[in-house]
C-alpha cells in the first residue's frame, strides 16, 4: 500500500482512546519472544502528551477510511539528556521516536517506513537535525526497516535484565 492510501495527521485528544488501544490490541497479539518491543503507555500519559506537544511530543496517526490503523510518536522530552550520555557526539537538536505501532492487519504495508518518514519532515520543520529510535533485540523487522531509512546502529543498553536495546541514530541534515 502507498503512503498516499492514508490520511497522516497530527493525534488530539479525540484520537487518544484509539491511540490506546492500538497499543493495547498490538500489545496482546504480541508472541512471547515479542514482549518488550514496545513498552506500554497509559492512557493518561497519551492525553498528557497530545495536551503538551511542546514539551512532550507530538503523536500522529495513519488513517485509513477514516479509522486509526497505525501511530507514531515523535519525543521531544528530556529524555535526549539521557541519550546524549549513550552517543556523546550528538550535536544539534535531538529528538527521539518513541514508539510505531501498526495494528497487526495491517502489518507488511511499508506503514513503519511511511510514519517515519513522516515523523522526519515533521522533525525538520521543527529544526530537529537528529532522530533516535531504539529497537529491541530480536525485532529484526523494525531494526532493518530503519536501517534501510539510513538510520545507523550507535550503540546499545540494557533495558532491564531481560531487554537489550539497540541506540539509532539518523542526521537528518543528510536526507
């Protein structure tokens, strides 16, 4: 499916009980070896976020016929101070993806790709020159899918003693 089949639109407060359960419906769908790809949110900390884009980020939906198939969340919070100890040479304004949740219909249609580059135009014109995503070890689709979208592997942690997660990083200087 082609990028220009949905409708890509900044979320609002309307969009958060779908926001939610698309994390909630992707979340159970999950396989064993699949859990802690995505960390989940509540529905209180979406309505925060879409009520404080400057602070918090901004969330975008893909729609397709009018109903929420795919999201994006572009970070905008402190958290770069936490990433900046992991890659020190970030130079620029940073800003991470802090999340991209395809419902599982509609999964093999390119729509990570299509939100990410959209989240990217949507970071340039806020003068945004970096983008970090984290990719779980073990999500071998996502990881190649940013690869392919230039974003390279900078280093990687240990979430939690059962989660290891590889840092990303794309110049976006250089698209």
């Amino acid at each position: 499916m082609s990028s220009d089949k949905y409708n890509i639109r900044l979320c609002t407060s309307k969009d958060v009980k779908g926001i939610y359960n698309i994390q909630n419906i992707v979340i159970d769908n999950f396989e064993t070896e699949e859990k802690g790809y995505f960390l989940p949110f509540k529905e209180e900390s979406y309505m925060r976020i879409v009520n404080d884009p400057i602070n918090d980020g901004e969330i975008y939906g893909a729609f397709l016929d009018d109903k929420m198939v795919a999201w994006i969340f572009l970070s905008v919070s402190n958290r770069m101070n936490e990433i900046k100890k992991h890659i020190p040479d970030i130079e620029g304004k940073c800003a991470d993806i802090g999340g991209v949740i395809v419902l599982p219909k509609y999964r093999g249609n390119g729509l990570q790709k299509i939100l990410v580059n959209y989240l990217e135009d949507r970071a340039k014109e806020k003068g945004i020159t970096n983008v970090v995503a984290e990719v779980t070890f073990g999500n071998e689709h996502s990881l190649n899918n940013l690869k392919d979208l230039g974003y390279e592997i900078k280093t990687w942690y240990q979430k939690d003693e059962n989660i290891k997660r590889h840092i990303l990083l794309k110049r976006l200087e250089d698209k």
